[in-house]
C-alpha cells in the first residue's frame, strides 16, 4: 500500500520547508477555520481540511466534519496532491480509483468517497499539502470549474496565512532573542559592575558571578563555581538548587565538570540522562536535566568550572553556552583580582607587621621650611612601637609633632643633620648620644619622596657603655702602672668611676674599725658638685653597715625610698646624693676601704655597672698593693743601706782602734778609703734597688772620693751594670785613682786621666775599660808583687784578670776586659 | 793643711750612743787638734752645753736611737747656742734645706779626710 504513497512525500527539502513554519500540532486558529468553512459551503461538501503532510503522518491544522487531527500516510488521499502542484486534485469515487481504492478511509470509516484537494505550494513550489474537500458520495461531475479555481484560491489563503503566522512567529522570536541578548548583557554588565565595587573576599566575587549568570539565563535553577583545589573540585558560591552543596567536595572524576577542566572548552550538556560524562546513577539525586558549563581560565591553565543547570532537559543552547563562557571570563578576571589583592593585602600585612616587630626604631618624618625655604624644624609623620620603646616617648605625643616641641634644646642638631640628608639627597650615618634621655643611638637617616626622610635607628647604649667601660680599664690599667702613690691611684679610679659612669661624685674611703666611718680621700665630682672628702660614721646615714660587713656592695638606687637610708634622706640629700654605691674593697677576709659613686638623681645602678665599679676596685686594690709594696721594699731598701753604711763605718772604727798601736797610718787610712770606695758603689746601687747601677754614677761617685771630677775625663756608653759589676768597679778605679793621686797624673796640678769604655760585639760581647794617664810625671812599673791595690788593678774588673799595664813614660796606659753579658743588666 | 797653734785646744762636743764609733769620733776630733767632749744621748748633750759655755763645735751623729734624735739635736742647737758649729755624720740620705745654717753632714762609712778637714775648719 505504501508503494501508492507518492516518492515527493519524503522530500527532504519540503519536509524542511515544512518545517520552517511551525506549524504541526499548533492549536486550531480562526483563520484557518473560516477557511475550510468557507471550502465547504463553496463546494456543499461535509468534510473540509487544511491538511499538512508530514514524512509519516498528515496533520490537520483546520477541519470541519473530520473527528480525527492526523492520520497515518496509508490514509492519506492528499499526499497524492502533492504530486500535481498546479492543480487542484479531484477524485470523483474513490472507490473507482486506484491510488484510493483499498485507502482504509474509503474501505473502513467514515467511508469517505469523493475528494477534491487544493495543493498548499510555497513560493518555491514546495507543496506542504491541500485544502481539500470530502464528500460521503461519488460526486461523478467532481467539482465546476468555478469551485475548483476557488478552492485553489482558499489554498492560496492558507498558505497566505501560514507565512502571515510565520512572519509574526519570525518577529517574535527575533524579540525575544533581542530581549534575551539584552537581559545577558544586562545581567552581564551588572555582574561585571558587581566585580568592580566589590573589596569583598573572593567568596563574595564568586556569589555575584553565579548569581549574575543565573540571571542571564533565567532556565537555570541552580548554579556554582566548582575551583580546582588540587584533584578536587570544591563548590563555592552555590546558588538556588545548588544551594545545599555549598562547600562540597569532588573528586575530579568522571563528570562534566572534570571534562569542561580537562578539554578547557564550555561544554552544554542538553541531556543529562544520555550524557557520556554523567553517572547514571547521580541524574536523579542531582534532579539533573541538562547543563551548561564554562571553564575558568588563566592563561592555559583552568582555575575552575562555572556551572548552570536545569532540571529539564535541553534547557540551554549554544547562546547560553557562549554568554557563559562570557562569565567565566569575568569569574577570571574575579579570581585575578582577588589573587592580587589578597598578594598586596598579604604584602601590606607582611609589611606592616615587619616594621611592627622591627627591632629598629623607625621613624617618617618632613621637614618643614620658612618662607626662604629654609629648614627650620621637622614633623615625625609615623613611628614604629620600637620608636617608642628605644626613645621612651608614647607614639601619641610624637606622631604629628614637631622635633622643637618634642626635643627642645637638642632639638636643632638633628635638624641641621637630617635637614642635610633631605637637602643632598645622601644618607647619614650616625652614631650620637641623645641628651634627653642620656642614650646613645645608631642608625641611618635617608630621604624619601619630596621633603619627607626616614630614620632607621637602634640603642646602642649598652654597647657604648661596655665600650667605654672596657676603654676605662685599659685607660685605669695604664694610670695605675705609671702612678706611684695610693692617693694618685686612688683619685685616677674615682675620677675614671665618675665619668664612666656618668656620675656626679666618685671617691675611695679607708675604712675605719668594723665599717664604722670612712674617710674619703679627696675625691672627683661633676662640675657644680662639692667634695664629700673626710671622715664619716656610716651609722649617722642609717642601717647601710652589713653589706660591707659582709663584703657586699651597698647599692642604694633611691635614698628616699631605700629601707636602709629613707629615714635619713635629708641627710644624703644634703650632700646631693639620691643614689650611691658603696664597692667594698677587701683586705684578708675585712673591708678596710670603699669605691664611693654618687648619683645627684635617683638611678637604677645596672649589674654591668656594677661589676664595672668592682672590677676598678679590684684593680685599684692590685695597684694599691702593688704601690705598697714597693714603698715597704724602698723603706726595707733605706733601712739596710742605712745599717749597711752604719756598720761600715763600725768597721772602720774597729779598725781603726785596733790598729792604734800602729804608728805607720797610710795602711789604715787606705783600708778606710777602700770601705768608701765600696759604700759609694753600694749608694748607686741603692737607687736602683739593688738590682742596677748606671755606669757613669758609680764612676762619678768613686772618683770624686780621691779628686775633683774635672781631672777626669769620662767618656762611653752608659750602661746598667750589674751589683757584682759595680762593686768590681768601684774598687779598681779606687785603686786606679789612689796610685794616680800618689804616683801618675793626678800626683801633678795639670794631669788628667782619660776613662774611657766600649762594647765589642761578637761571639762573646766584651766591656773594655781604657784608663790612661796624662801630663803627670814619668811613671815606672811598680817593682815586686806590690801591695793589695796592685793586686786588685791586676784581677781588673769582674776578677777576669785580662788588664793590659803599659807603664808609658807620659803615664800609665791600662785596658780592662770583661764579658758584656756578666757586667750588663738587661733592662726588663 | 797649715795648722796654727792655739794655747787652749778648741771643745769639742762629740754626741754618740754607739761606744765603738764614739771610738772613731774622738780620733778624728783629736787629730784635728782638737779636744773631745763626749755625749751619748741628746738630753745628755743639752746638759752638757747647757752648764758649759767652752764647746765651739758639736760632733753629733744623725742615727741615734729615736731616729730623728740628732736632728732635732743639731736644730735646737742652731736655735739656742746659733755660734756653735755644727758637724753631722749620717748614714741616710738627707734633704739639705733641713740642714741648720753653717752645718755640715758628712756620709758614713766615714771619709776621714774631710770629717778631720771640717773639724779642723771649724776649730780655726
């Protein structure tokens, strides 16, 4: 039966055609119904259709006298009009014709027996179908000519009707396409407006971005940003149906999401049901009918996934996609924005809390000019809580003052200093003490934008404290090594003490009995300050006694609030004294003396202080001791050359009386000068201590026992000799000079004697001693082994025995040999 | 060296506590022609020169027992009998502005040349 069924039926370009107007199952409109009224009293038929024949059904737009809408092809006559485009079809007994024959409309109900059918043909010539007319009876004589051209006409005005309602369908469609562009934009532009105002946190950027798109596509009933945090998805910003999932986590697997992430390309899911990338199982839980989904890019990577979805299938089109695509651009750029600010909010932080934490003292200051445009002062802008710690100045008294208001008399320095620093532009660094508060300070002043500098700075008084507490006891160490009196020693502490310190008095005391009264030597104060020096009870100034007892300081930092002296502060006060120290100073297990600092102003006296003040006490102690120590040595030396002398002049006497009987008195009389001689060496000796002589002195200091100095002429290096060296000396010019006297050169008004001395380098350093006689009378040498003098001239000097005599006609010639190393004293 | 006679040889008052050098002293005043006065304390001394008005010149010695004995002695010597002269032997170093005016102090061990030399100066 089918095989009746005309090929055009099938046509796909009328089948497009056929579609382009819309019109399959539209509901019944009045112009096509006054139509097939108008056909059915124009050719007095029962039945009139607007009959569309589709590529397996006819569907009626309009009918009269038909119960059915559509029917199947096999029971189609009209397809049969599509065959003949210009003609109007008429067939009079259906039952007569073979295209109709075994049609089931003719073999079966409503019996249908005459058809005339008008073919609906498009400008093109496309034929959609017909206007047609049925009757239940053969009509042998069809339709009169003017019926069938009027039939053709009402055609005509059905088709005039299909393109009248596909122009209005056309128009209002274009509308609503125009009304829906603009609400994109529109949703779009607010979005993106949204975005710029917002200094919110990401999550609010997000929520305007979803809550933007779901307004441009109002199909949506749910929407989300799902962002990419490592292989999961997380659903922030979820809105509407998505609401609930707000926070959720995915694994970036198997759904649309993860391949809109990992194709990079939007992606419109139409059907969620027959999706590939959609887990069966989860379309009915996620009520999802279809989606559209955009990705969120930066660069090549994808941040994310922006998604609308619907519980309906097909609910977005390709536009939905593309102006989604639009918002993930914008979720981008949020994302960016976001990034950025967190990036300058965490910076500003990181910033803001180094220069809070900062160790250094920071300060922003600008200068201020006069009309000259001189710099006349400066204004502190900004300080760190460092600033306030180090200077001692809370930051609300500083920030917006001026460096005059705050600083006062010290103010102008560091105006001119940092006055320079913003006029060359160089920095400076410095290292200064600044006077209100006594601390020293370094740092770096650098200029900024314009007339505003900075100032970077630490305290540093401790380190210039030690520095100069450590400078004190090397300048202490080497006063104490030159000085040589307690007194001198003692005040060069003090006054070491006090400035170190930056006291105003500083004195050493002797202590009396068991801490009972001090005597305080003259003492080193301040400018301004009067001398506490003389005797004082300790207990006239409180209960301060039994640290000292102990051989602990006494450290008062406040007498008037001190337990041990607030009931006598009037009295300390009196003598200017608000804080003091007393450091023991310690003699076998007893405080017999004091390190006395005094302060005008209460002060906290600081441990390093403290052990700066013990550690000068000790010194001066060593000093002290040291010192006295020498002056017992020097009396022990006086008293000893005192008995020494004293029992030589006994011996003399003894002698002397001995050999009364003796009537020759020359042997006595040599004997005694021979004790001289040898006392006289002893004298230098004595100034040295005993260790040195100096070799001239000795000379010197014999000679002129036997003649005026001015009779010899002395001449060589002079050296310290050693004790044994100068005894040695002393007694063999003695001899030298007694026989010159007797015999040589000095026997005679002109004669001199010529001493003269060298040292011979070598392996073995020599002294020669040259002793030669002028202008005297000839000179003979002495006959036989001569007496104790000759002897002694004969064992020269140290008793080496190397003396060369030529006795020369003008006078005695003599040179005396000695090893260096035995008359020299090396000078330590 | 030239020594003139005198009828009445010239006093002597020769102030030491150690017997032995007092020994020595009066040696040295004789053979200076002189005569010797001896002394062996300070307050003996003042005794002596307080009851005799013959000594011209005093010999004392500066090492006493009490030390500053002899000086003290050679001072109020200046201050009571100022034409006495004064010859001083130490064993110490001394400081010459304490000396009394016109005194002399010679070193010990003794250098018998100029103590007799002095002695006899004095005695002229």
């Amino acid at each position: 039966m089918s095989s009746t069924i005309p090929p055009l039926v099938t046509d796909p370009a009328r089948l497009s055609a056929l579609d382009g107007y819309a019109i399959l199952d539209t509901p019944a409109e009045p112009g096509f119904d006054d139509i097939v009224q108008l056909a059915c009293r124009l050719c007095a038929t029962p039945v009139a259709l607007v009959s569309l024949v589709a590529g397996e059904r006819q569907w009626f737009k309009a009918r009269v006298g038909f119960p059915h809408c559509e029917t199947d092809l096999n029971s189609s006559v009209c397809a049969h009009a599509l065959a003949q485009p210009d003609d109007v079809l008429i067939i009079p007994d259906l039952t007569l014709d073979p295209r109709t024959a075994e049609n089931p409309l003719v073999t079966g109900e409503p019996f249908i027996r005459f058809y005339a059918g008008a073919p609906l043909r498009t400008a093109a010539g496309m034929v959609l179908g017909s206007l047609c007319v049925i009757d239940s009876v053969p009509r042998p004589d069809g339709l009169s000519e003017i019926q069938a051209s009027d039939l053709q006409a009402l055609a005509r005005q059905v088709m005039s009707q299909l393109e009248l309602r596909r122009a209005v369908m056309d128009r209002d469609a274009q509308r609503a396409v125009e009304a829906r562009a603009f609400h994109s934009r529109d949703a779009l532009r607010d979005t993106q407006a949204a975005l710029t105002a917002t200094t919110g946190d990401l999550d609010t950027l997000l929520q305007a971005i979803v809550s933007g798109a779901m307004r441009a596509m109002p199909a949506a009933e749910g929407g989300v940003i799902e962002l990419l945090d490592g292989t999961e998805l997380e659903y922030r910003a979820a809105q509407g149906s998505l609401a609930a999932r707000l926070g959720l986590r995915v694994p970036l697997f198997a759904s649309a999401a993860c391949h809109c992430v990992m194709s990079g390309a939007p992606y419109l899911m139409t059907d969620a049901g027959s999706d590939p990338f959609v887990k069966r199982d989860l379309v009915a839980t996620l009520q999802l009918g279809s989606a559209v989904l955009a990705p969120i890019r930066r660069g090549t990577s994808v941040l994310g996934v922006l998604k609308l979805q619907s519980p309906r299938s097909c609910a977005f089109d390709a536009r939905d996609l593309a102006l989604l695509d639009l918002f993930a651009g914008a979720a981008t750029a949020a994302l960016a924005e976001a990034a950025a600010q967190a990036e300058i909010r965490a910076q500003d932080t990181y910033w803001r809390g180094l220069f809070d934490r900062l160790n250094e003292a920071f300060q922003l200051n600008e200068v201020i000019r006069d009309d000259a445009g001189e710099i006349t002062d400066f204004r502190i802008l900004e300080i760190n809580p460092a600033w306030a710690r180090q200077i001692g100045i809370p930051a609300n008294q500083v920030v917006g003052a001026t460096a005059s208001h705050l600083f006062g008399d010290v103010a102008p320095e560091w105006i001119t200093d940092f006055g320079q620093v913003v006029e060359t532009g160089e920095a400076w660094r410095f290292t200064r003490q600044f006077a209100p508060n006594g601390n020293w300070y370094e740092g770096t002043a650098f200029k900024l934008d314009g007339d505003r500098f900075g100032v970077i700075f630490l305290d540093v008084t401790a380190r210039i404290s030690s520095e100069a507490r450590r400078t004190a006891l090397l300048s202490l160490g080497d006063q104490l090594r030159d000085l040589t009196t307690i007194a001198d020693m003692t005040h060069a502490g003090a006054e070491i003490v006090g400035r170190t310190l930056g006291a105003t008095r500083a004195g050493y005391g002797r202590v009396e009995g068991d801490v009972e009264a001090v005597i305080i030597e003259p003492d080193w104060t301040a400018p301004g300050q009067a001398s506490v020096a003389g005797r004082h009870r300790y207990d006239d100034f409180g209960n301060i006694r039994a640290s000292l007892l102990q051989g602990e300081a006494l450290v008062v930092n406040d007498v008037t609030c001190d337990p041990r002296t607030v009931a006598d502060a009037a009295r300390w006060l009196g003598f200017d004294i608000a804080a003091l120290v007393h450091m023991p100073v310690r003699e076998r297990g007893r405080t017999v003396a004091v390190f006395i600092v005094h302060d005008v102003k209460p002060r906290v006296w600081t441990t390093e202080e403290l052990a700066f003040l013990r550690n000068v006490a000790d010194r001066v102690e060593v000093g002290v001791a040291r010192v006295r120590a020498e002056e017992l040595q020097t009396v022990l030396n006086y008293e000893l050359a005192h008995r020494l002398k004293n029992t030589l002049a006994i011996v003399q006497s003894i002698a002397s009386s001995t050999l009364r009987g003796v009537t020759e008195r020359e042997p006595v009389e040599a004997f005694e000068r021979r004790v001289l001689a040898l006392s006289r060496a002893h004298d230098v000796l004595m100034q040295k201590s005993w260790t040195a002589a100096r070799m001239r002195a000795v000379m010197e200091s014999v000679l002129t026992m036997q003649a005026d100095l001015d009779r010899f002429a002395i001449d060589g290096p002079d050296l310290d000799i050693s004790p044994q060296a100068a005894l040695s000396l002393s007694l063999l010019l003695h001899e030298l000079a007694t026989n010159a006297l007797k015999y040589g050169a000095l026997s005679a008004g002109a004669g001199k004697v010529r001493i003269a001395w060298r040292t011979e380098e070598g392996s073995a350093p020599t002294l020669v001693l040259d002793w030669n006689e002028l202008g005297g009378p000839a000179v003979a040498a002495p006959s036989g082994r001569g007496g104790f003098g000759s002897k002694l001239i004969r064992m020269g000097l140290m008793g080496t025995r190397v003396a060369n005599l030529s006795y020369d006609p003008i006078g005695l010639r003599a040179e005396f040999r000695a090893p260096l190393a035995e008359i020299q004293v090396q000078v330590h | 060296m030239a020594q003139s006679k005198v009828p009445a040889p010239t006093q002597v008052l020769c102030v030491e506590d150690d017997p032995i050098l007092m020994l020595a002293m009066i040696e040295f005043v004789e053979n200076a022609g002189c005569e010797a006065v001896e002394a062996t304390s300070v307050a003996e001394a003042i005794g002596i020169l307080e009851t005799r008005t013959d000594i011209r010149t005093v010999f004392t010695d500066l090492d006493m027992r009490g030390s500053t004995a002899g000086m003290r002695l050679a001072v109020a010597i200046r201050d009571r009998w100022p034409p006495i002269e004064l010859v001083m032997i130490s064993s110490q170093p001394w400081d010459a502005s304490q000396i009394p005016a016109r005194g002399v102090v010679l070193g010990k061990p003794f250098d018998r040349r100029k103590i007799e030399a002095t002695i006899r100066r004095f005695a002229v």
